[in-house]
C-alpha cells in the first residue's frame, strides 16, 4: 500500500494534511457501498437476485415496467440499464416538484419520471450514479439504518473509519482538509428560493450530498481507500471458487465482469477514477507488484491531461523504484 496526501491547507487550522486526513471520494465512495452490500450478502438479509423496487416497497407500475426487473446484481455491475444525464446533479429540480430529495423520493422519481432505460436490466454495462443511489435506499431499508450508521456499526466495516460529508457549508467549520470549488450555483438545500447560491461543492451544484452518498459523497483517507483495494471492491471474476467467500458462493452472479475496484470478492488489478465539483479521485491495484495506490485532491478543476500525467508519473515512478 502506498498513499500520502497533498492539498492547498488552510494555515490556521491544522498544518500540513496527513494520509490519514478524510477528503471526499467522488465515484470512489462506490467501493464501500459495494462491501456494504457484500456484509448483508454475508449476513443473508440481501440476495443479489433480489429485486431493488420490491425490496423498497414500490407498488406502482414504473413508468418502464423494465425497471421492475432490475435487481441488487444489475445494481452493483451497472447493469441495471440506467443511463442519461446523472441525477447528482437535478436534485434540487427533483425536490422543488415531490418537496425534498431524499433517498426514497429520488428511488420513486426514478421510477415514475426519469428517463427510460437504455436496455434490458442485467444486458449492458454502463456507468450511471442512478445504480448506486438507489443500491443505497435499497441497503439503508434492509439495515433499517442509513448507509454511514450502517459502515460505521459493522464489525467487518467499521476500522475503515468512513462518514457521510454533509452538504451544509457551516458542518465543515472544522474541516483539516477543504474541499475547493470556484463555481458557484443556485443553492440545493433552498429549492424554492431561486435567489439562493452557494458554491458547487456545498449544493450549488444540485447534489444533496445526503442523497447521493453512497454513489458519491462518502469520505475517507487514501490510507483507507487503499486499504479496501487489497481486500475486497473488485471483481470475482475468474477466481477459484474456494476463494470467493463461502457465504457467497450461491451468488452465481459474482464471477461475471465487474469495473475494477467496484463490485464483490477478493483483489483483481485495476482502476477506478472520477470527481465531481470540489473532488477528484482515483485508485489503482497494480498486477506487477500487486501494489494499491490512491490519490486524492480536494478539486476537480485540474485538466485532465494534467492529472493524467501526474497517475502515469506515479505508476512510472513505481515501475523504476520497487517498493522492498
């Protein structure tokens, strides 16, 4: 494991940042709400079979019946057939029409006024924050708790010391680390008042952090995230089958193709990425070396080539200089 963390510090309030300081993880918060589901796989209160809309309770007919269908497994792979533009961002739309944007609402706007799917649940791989939002109000209505509670109360979860990072400006007063975005916005948390900004970062943007946790707004240290990478979040994919925890091995479903570092079983090479206003996030598990790596920034506006060349500088700066 390798993992050291670098931001622009506030002088006054805690000096240089740590490995152990907490940012926001973007799309790398899908990790742990993968091994959330893995523990109640573990603890049989959830099947990857099981279908997301009955678990939630839903009795109407989705506006595509297909969505129906759509089970914990669609979810976790991205295969539930979800796509177009991401509902991080029309949270504050959502709540001026059904009144708040809670995960429930969000599960049922979904249902009733989101776009159709893109294909038949369990088909076509792709990537959409819709999967993980609604895999959260599925994992929060099983646990009959919310997803950080839910992280932080489980023996098997607890040590990786991850939380929930609000959306409200005021609860990061304390903050060693500050996450940084110029944009500003019409303010998520005010919906009706269309004279309200704030910056991206706390609800300009229109993500309620609150709702989109566990697709984009946990937090945690690179230590922690590099930490999870070398024992669960990535594919079972072509593992023997006594490898694949034996309260799992009735889930056929967890030999198939998932994204590297996102899904159920032991460690495979590979990489996940991604940010979103004030966030910028990546993690890697390397084959040569079987070496996990993490970095995290506290903004999202680098260019990407720039931040490319600074992941190829890191794995080229491993590859010359083996850890012993």
């Amino acid at each position: 494991m390798l993992a050291r963390a670098y931001t622009y510090t506030e002088l006054g309030n805690g000096g240089l940042t740590q490995s152990d300081d907490p940012f926001l993880l973007g799309p790398l918060s899908q990790i742990f709400t993968a091994a959330a589901v893995q523990v109640a796989i573990e603890a049989r209160v959830l099947k990857g079979t099981d279908s997301a809309y009955t678990l939630l309770g839903y009795t109407r007919t989705p506006t595509d019946t297909r969505m129906g269908s759509i089970t914990v497994e669609n979810l976790v792979e991205h295969r539930s057939g979800f796509t177009g533009p991401s509902i991080l961002y029309q949270m504050r739309n959502i709540a001026k029409t059904y009144q708040n944007a809670s995960l429930p609402v969000l599960a049922r706007w979904l249902a009733e006024a989101g776009p159709r799917l893109s294909g038949t649940p369990g088909i076509k791989r792709e990537e959409s924050p819709q999967n993980y939002v609604l895999l959260t109000q599925v994992l929060e209505t099983v646990a009959k708790s919310s997803l950080a509670d839910f992280l932080r109360n489980q023996e098997a979860l607890k040590a990786w010391a991850v939380q929930a990072w609000p959306t409200l400006r005021s609860a990061h007063k304390a903050d060693k680390v500050r996450q940084e975005s110029s944009r500003v916005g019409l303010d998520v948390l005010r919906p009706r008042d269309d004279n309200a900004f704030a910056a991206w970062v706390y609800g300009g943007d229109g993500m309620l952090k609150e709702s989109a946790v566990g697709a984009a707004a946990l937090a945690a240290s690179a230590s922690t995230v590099a930490t999870i990478l070398g024992v669960h979040g990535t594919s079972s994919r072509g593992l023997p089958r006594a490898k694949i925890p034996s309260a799992l091995r009735s889930e056929s479903w967890l030999t198939c193709d998932m994204a590297a570092v996102v899904g159920l079983g032991p460690r495979v090479v590979g990489v996940k990425s991604g940010s979103i206003p004030g966030a910028r996030a990546y993690a890697e598990s390397r084959k040569s070396d079987s070496l996990d790596w993490v970095l995290l920034l506290n903004t999202d506006e680098v260019p990407d080539e720039a931040f490319g060349k600074l992941t190829k500088f890191i794995n080229t700066f491993l590859d010359t200089n083996p850890l012993t």
